[in-house]
C-alpha cells in the first residue's frame, strides 16, 4: 500500500510542477481585432470618431488614421504602450466632460480591460472575418452515422453540412429533431426547388417508395418550372420591372432579360460566367445576342423622360445605382453611404467609390426618351440581310468597317444625341429630347469625331418640306461640311446625307432655313446625328442593293431590349471625384480601380466592366461566393447563416455558422464549379434540411429564430408562390413560359396614370392565369396582391424582402378575383366527390398535400352547411359571390367558401 501511495504522490506532485510550468510559460491569449474590439469601436466611438465625423482629428476607422498624430499634436494610441496613449486614458477618466464616450455611460470595466490589453499587445488591427477568405476548412469530426432513422439523432448526418450544424448544436445542449414526414418534405422541396406543389404523380411515387428523396431533388432540378422560381428570386435583386419608374413611368420592354434569366438558371450556367455576362457581355469577343441581352441587368435602372429633366442629372444618377446595386448583389456590401464620405464602419475610402464609378461611367446610355441603346430583334428575312450587309462589307473593305455597319444594325450606335447640342440661336431643345431649329436657327455640337465618314445620319422628324439644313466647321462662318434638304416625313425617320470627310474631331455648327414658315415653327425635330466609315466599293454594282438593304434594316420597326454599350474611345468618358457626393461638384478625375481591402487586381485584367466583373468572381475575392451561398441559404431556411443578407461588413450580424460558411463558399467555387443547382441540392440533401419543423417551448426558448438549425424552416411562402400555388391547386394555372408580361385581374382604378396613357388591359385566355412571375410589374403601381404579400416595386435593387403579417394579406386571399376563381375551380373538383365530407377532405389534401384532422374537419363541415343553406335561401347571392360562372349552384357556391376557406389556412400559406 505505502509503495502505491508514494507513487500516486510522486504522480500528483509531478503534474502539479508540470501544471505550475505551463501556466507561467504558456502564451497569452491574444486580442482578436474583429470579434473583440471592432464591435466595441463601432457601438460606442465611431459616430464621432470615424466616417464623416473626426472629433479632434482622430479616426478609428482606418489603421493609419487611429495611429497618425490627432489635433493635440500626438498619437491617442501607442501600440504596446496603453498607458500612454490617451485613447486608453480618457477611458479612465472620472470626469464626465473629460471622459470618452463624450456625454455617453462609461465603458464597462471588461471593456476597457479589452482595449487596454489590445492597446498593450501592438494595437494589431487585421481585418474583418469577411474581408479574406480561407484555402481550406476542415469538417467537424463526428462519431455518427448517416442515414435517417426514427429516434434520437442517429441518422441525422447526411452530408458534411450536417457535421457543421450538429456540432453547434452540441454545444448548445441541443438536438436535431426528427426528420420531416414525407407528405411535407416533398412539398417544401418542390415549394423551394420549383415554386410549386408538386404533381400528383412525382408526389405519389415518391410517398409510395417508388423513388428515392435524391431521386425527387434531381426531377425537380431538371423542370423548367425551377428557372421561373429562381428568376423570382434574381429579378428582385435586379430590380427588373416594365416601366422606367420616376413621375412619368412609362412602359419599356424589359421582357427577354427576365426570359434570359429564366432560360440561365434552367440551364445551370455557372454562376461566374451568368455574372460576367450580365455586367460585360457586351465587351465579350464578338458578343452573342444572348450576351447582350444579360447587359440589361443594369439597363433596368431607372429612366426619367419627364420633360424638363435634366438627361446628364439623371444617367449619374443611373451610374451610381449600378455602383451600389452591383456591391450589394454580388458583395453584400452597402457601399451608397460612400458616395458622400468613407464608410464610416467599414474600410471604403471615399474615392474608392469613384474608382469603382469609373468601370460603369463610360456607356452609351444617356437617360434619353427611347431608352438607347436598344437591341434590336430582326425576324429570319431581316436576319439573313444583316448577315449578307455584313458579309459584302467584310469581302470589300475590312472587319472594322463590318463590324461598325453591323453593331450600327443591332443596336443604332454610336450617336450624337440633340441633348448635346449647345448656344442655340433661334431654336431649342424641345421638351429636353429633340433638336428644333426654326428658320434661321442655329446650334452648336461639340467635340463630333466623324471616322472619317462620307455621311451623315440624322434621324428626325419633319411636317414641313424643303428645310435647307447646312453644317459648318466650328461657327457661321466656318467651312461647309454638309449642306441638304430635308422634307416631310412619316414619323421619325433616319435619313442620310453626304458630308465632307474628315479625321479630326469637330464642332459642328448646324443652321436651317426655310422662309415659307411662321417664325415660330421649328423646321424638324433631330433626335441624334451619327457617322459610320466610309465604304470605298461605291462603284461595285452591289453596293446600290445593299445600302438600300441597309437604309430599309436601320428604319425598320422590330421588338427591342435596352442593353449595355461601351463607348468607342472618341466617345469615352472621364470620370471625377465628387464634392460631398454631388455630381455638380466635379475634382480631380480618377481612374478605375478596387478596393484596397478585398483581392489584388491583376495585370491581365482590362480597366473596364469586363475586367471588373473578372475581379469580381475571381477565387480570392473573399465576399462573392459566401454573398451567393449566404443567399441561397436564405431561400432555403428562411434566415441566412448571415441573417443581413444586405451587409457582410463590420455592422453585420455575425455568421450563426462561419466554417459552414466558408466550406460552402469555397465548395461552390471549387468543387461545384459555381454551379447554383449543385449547391442547392446539396443544402437540400442534408438531414439539417430534412427536419420537421414542429417547435417546442424549450427550443423556443433557447433558439426562438432558430439560428441554430435544431428544426426545419418554417416560413410564408412569396407573394409570386401563394399565387402560382392557389393557381396550381386549382388545376388553372398556365404552363406557357416566355414573352412579354400579361396583364391577370386586378381590381378598377388602380392605374390612375398622369398623362402617361398606360391602360391595364386584362389579359385573356391563358395568359390570365400564368405565374406570377410574367405579371406586368408597373413601379409606381405595382400588382396589388403581390404587393400586399410584401414584393416591391423595383425601383432599387432588393435583396431581402420584409415579410409581414397583416389582415390586408387575408383581405387579398378571402376577395381577391383572382383567389376567388382558383377557389370555384377547386369547388368543382371537390364537387366530383359528391359527399360533403368526401368533397371537403379530397380539397383539403389537394391543397396542402396531407390528411385532414378531425377538429378541421368539424370546423369546415359548419362552414359548408351554414353557407349552404344561406344560399339556398337567398340564391341571387351566388351571382354575387361568383360573377363568373352563371350556372352555379348552391352547393358548388357553399364549396367554394370551404375552398377558398382551406387557402386561407396558415398551412396553406406557409412552407412546412
């Protein structure tokens, strides 16, 4: 015994030196830049010491600023010296006029022992958790094993997202709960993968075991009807809409964007190339028609033609929402603020903004009436004489000179628009759009580069004839370039004149005479002056056909999309620094460039949109992919691992699940190869999505928003899917996908437009019941029911809508015509039960995909018999209730109150 206890003692004091050596030698825990201090700075000494604001000179917003000399002539903080640095000691201070925060409680003690010690260890600063991104995160070891099983958390783990969750669970005193029943977990997934319930038959093959869960993930993938729900989704942030916005608000055709957007998640596009297309496709080698449909992503900015606007006030104003909507889309960066001053929480300096202006300020849109440039949609006959115009100018001049005459065929550019013009004499710019000169009427357009061009296109509008139109070098008196006539013509028309050529840029001086005029007339109206090289093969027979090919092509009538064009060099743009943010007070000019804080540039990348959207989805960008997987995420569960999708930086909330993050964001960069239908189905592959979504009060309690993922998402659906789900349940809804936005019922009155002539025509046929997706969205008048149920008008970009619950939501779904009528056409099939109960139970189940409770039941019954006997007893009450169907009888009105009674069920209105 005594030989055991000497050992145990022996033992116990050795671990006890050893313990005793450690504790004196072993490293300091170190301060944490981003997770300890940053959040005190932000909270308590940024509004008066960062951003706009710089009390006493002294910043804590940028490193160099917090360690440069303040106004008393020193530093406040001297890294490894807090004593000293009066950043720490005016902490301390017991005076309340001496003590920082001024006029604010003191820090806690805690607080300033944090900053004291940071201060003491180097004052290191590092960067925000978002702002660099890892090569690699390794998944949490687990002791369980896959496969879903009925009890405990066995079974849980599916995939490696599950290791993630279930380790933070762990540490909360938490477990997973049981996986979802199958009813529900195919209507959430078909609910999240395509926007609708899923069909009888992949419903029922799926219940019955006759495929797998994997097997209902890959078909609903597959469906088109999964572009439609996740251009939903995409539109919002590209605030895609069908008018121009503003006073005015008139109609533009936006459609084939929304349709390529469709026809890119359909088509799994890799999410780096849907990116650079829809910012640069048009700076693509030999861009396709495609990729110049996706540079309307940024052609739906907004537009004002009201008259007496301001068209330069206005293209800033459009350049600025691209800035912003880009870094909050792709980002999750709220960059506007930085217009005006540096970030005041976040490491963007103020003219960074301006270097990031400098990518989007050199295009060819100029906030003008016809939305220019436009794309132009030529049928097969047109198609095949662009194609030959092309051709014959390739064989007799050179692919320069081709390549102008065909960009000029599809989309009428480069111009000279009349707003540019200058120092009128006689003459104006009528209603801010159209040169008007009235005889003897002069002005001035500046700085014309000609290419050298043996012609001059105008395109105007005339009523009267024989305008004698000259065009001088600089002034009156200036040599004559160009001298025509112009006549009356039939709408605007372009015409074409010859001029004398030259290389040299211009001011042209421009006069028009016509004495058989009141003088108070103008001669014409000219919307813009263009020039293209000169063709020297004149002489070949040929070339009469294909000029008159070319003329009849350039003033043909055909569909057109806004898109993105850069301009040519003579046409580019310098880009200036803003005073406080004002677009009227211009600096020094800047040059394109990122921001210091996020990833290198690299030399092979061009200075402009294209090599900025490169940057953009570039694998060390640290914010592009977590800002895509965060939002997806989002979709999923109702909340993202980063609840403000909008923000990633210093003020955001903090990831609930940062590894998860990153592994995800490196995952769909790396071995998804941005593909977004990869991610999704992985995320909806994990036990972690699988759950049931049945809370309890003790994990209410300890997770009321379920951060921690311990149950499955539990949310409203959108507006777009409780419409297409009532329509789909209803056996109404259109499978037709594509073209322009259709007009469904809403109810009288609600375009009471000024002066913009717009009228809402309901559509007819089955264009009344498509997705509400090709809904006609008018921004100042957006569709009520949509926007009852919380989607937005578009006018800016929205990345996250607000959900809200509010009787106006039930008033919508209990009168709107559109429900009433999903709510009659469901009636009819329950009718074919023809036994109340029967009737009501097969409704029930068709709407929400599961069996009726018994307390349901008893609760519908009433409501079928007491609506029943009131219209048996007043029957001229069902042409009331149901104006479109003149044949209805009682019992199939009673129905439709129990139907349109079943979609108003929070089951039906929410996912799980």
């Amino acid at each position: 015994m005594n030989k055991k206890y000497l050992i145990a003692l022996f033992v116990a004091v050795m671990l006890g030196l050893v313990f005793v050596i450690w504790s004196k030698l072993k490293p300091a825990s170190t301060i944490d830049f981003s997770t300890d201090i940053k959040p005190i700075l932000n909270k308590n000494c940024i509004a008066c010491h960062g951003g706009v604001k710089k009390s006493g000179g002294f910043s804590l917003l940028f490193e160099s600023e917090a360690l440069a000399d303040t106004e008393s002539g020193g530093p406040a903080i001297i890294p490894g010296n807090a004593a000293k640095s009066s950043f720490i000691q005016l902490l301390k201070e017991e005076d309340p006029e001496l003590r920082m925060p001024y006029q604010k409680p003191k820090l806690s003690e805690e607080e300033i022992a944090l900053l004291t010690k940071w201060v003491d260890e180097g004052a290191k600063w590092g960067k925000h958790w978002a702002y660099s991104l890892p090569e690699k995160v390794a998944v949490p070891e687990t002791t369980q094993s896959a496969g879903i099983s009925s009890s405990g958390t066995d079974g849980f783990i599916q995939n490696n997202i599950d290791n993630f969750i279930l380790k933070t669970l762990e540490n909360n005193d938490l477990e997973p709960s049981q996986p979802a029943a199958q009813n529900i977990i195919a209507r959430r997934l078909a609910m999240d993968l395509i926007g609708l319930p899923a069909d009888n038959t992949l419903f029922e093959n799926f219940t019955t075991g006759k495929i797998s869960y994997e097997n209902m993930v890959d078909d609903l993938l597959s469906r088109d009807s999964y572009g439609e729900k996740w251009a939903s989704w995409w539109l919002d942030q590209a605030r895609y809409a069908d008018t121009k916005g503003y006073e005015k608000d008139m109609g533009r055709s936006m459609w084939e964007y929304r349709d390529w957007v469709i026809k890119a998640f359909n088509k799994d596009m890799p999410y780096d190339q849907f990116t650079i297309e829809q910012l640069a496709g048009d700076l693509l080698p030999d861009p396709s028609v495609d990729q110049l449909i996706a540079t309307a992503f940024h052609r739906n900015t907004m537009n004002n033609d009201e008259g007496g606007t301001d068209d330069e006030e206005f293209r800033v104003a459009a350049v600025i929402d691209r800035v912003n909507t880009t870094f909050e889309v792709w980002q999750s960066t709220t960059i506007g603020c930085v217009q005006c001053h540096s970030h005041t929480y976040d490491p963007f300096k103020h003219k960074e903004y301006y270097n990031l202006m400098a990518f989007f300020n050199n295009t060819r849109d100029e906030d003008t009436t016809e939305d220019e440039p436009n794309l132009k949609f030529y049928n097969p006959d047109q198609k095949s004489k662009v194609s030959k115009i092309y051709e014959w100018i390739l064989n007799n001049e050179n692919k320069e000179v081709a390549a102008a005459y065909k960009n000029f065929l599809t989309y009428s550019e480069p111009v000279y628009h009349g707003h540019l013009a200058k120092n009128y004499t006689n003459g104006n710019l009528a209603d801010t759009k159209w040169i008007a000169l009235r005889d003897n009427g002069s002005c001035y357009i500046n700085d014309v580069y000609t290419q050298g061009a043996n012609y001059i296109y105008l395109k105007l509008y005339s009523g009267i004839d024989a305008t004698k139109v000259t065009i001088r070098k600089d002034n009156a008196e200036g040599e004559i370039l160009a001298q025509f006539t112009t006549n009356k013509t039939q709408g605007r028309v372009v015409q074409k004149f010859p001029f004398k050529k030259t290389k040299e840029k211009l001011n042209l001086y421009i006069e028009a005479e016509n004495n058989r005029i009141s003088p108070t007339t103008p001669t014409s109206y000219i919307s813009w002056i263009a020039f293209l090289p000169e063709i020297k093969a004149t002489e070949n027979p040929e070339y009469s056909q294909i000029n008159e090919d070319f003329m009849q092509l350039v003033n043909s009538s055909t569909p057109t999309l806004p898109i993105m064009v850069e301009n040519l060099d003579h046409q580019k743009r310098t880009t200036q620094f803003f005073e406080k943010g004002s677009w009227l007070m211009k600096t020094d000019t800047v040059a394109p460039s990122t921001p210091q804080v996020l990833n290198d540039w690299k030399a092979e990348w061009p200075k402009n949109r294209l090599g900025f959207s490169q940057w953009l989805v570039s694998k060390e960008n640290p914010l592009t992919a977590r800002t895509l997987v965060n939002r997806v995420w989002h979709q999923l569960f109702g909340r993202g691992i980063v609840a403000s999708l909008e923000d990633m930086g210093s003020q955001s909330d903090a990831p609930s699940h940062p590894e998860l993050l990153d592994w995800l964001a490196l995952r769909f960069m790396n071995e998804h190869q941005w593909s977004i239908k990869a991610l999704v189905k992985e995320i909806v592959m994990s036990g972690t999505y699988r759950q049931r979504s049945v809370n309890s009060a003790d994990l209410y309690n300890k997770d009321p928003e379920n951060k921690l993922y311990a149950r499955g998402p539990r949310t409203r659906l959108s507006a777009e899917q409780i419409r297409d789900q009532a329509l789909a349940v209803s056996g109404l809804l259109s499978e037709k996908m594509y073209g322009p936005s259709v007009m469904p019922p809403q109810p009288d009155g609600i375009w009471q437009t000024v002066y913009n002539g717009g009228q809402w025509i309901e559509s007819k046929g089955e264009d009344k019941y498509r997705r509400a997706l090709y809904t006609y969205l008018k921004r100042t008048s957006p569709y009520p029911s949509l926007i009852t149920f919380d989607a937005n008008s578009r006018e800016v970009s929205t990345v996250r809508r607000t959900v809200t619950n509010t009787p106006l939501q039930a008033l919508v779904t209990l009168n709107d015509p559109v429900f009433l009528e999903t709510a009659f056409n469901l009636a009819k099939y329950m009718a074919k039960a023809n036994n109340p109960d029967k009737s009501i139970s097969t409704g029930y189940s068709k709407a929400v995909l599961r069996a009726i409770e018994k307390d349901k039941m008893t609760a519908l019954k009433e409501l079928y018999h007491s609506s029943l006997k009131e219209f048996e007893q007043r029957p001229e009450t069902i042409r009331e209730f149901i104006p479109f169907e003149a044949k209805a009888t009682p019992n199939i009105a009673a129905l439709t109150v129990v139907a349109n009674a079943i979609m108003n069920l929070d089951e039906f209105l929410t996912k799980s």
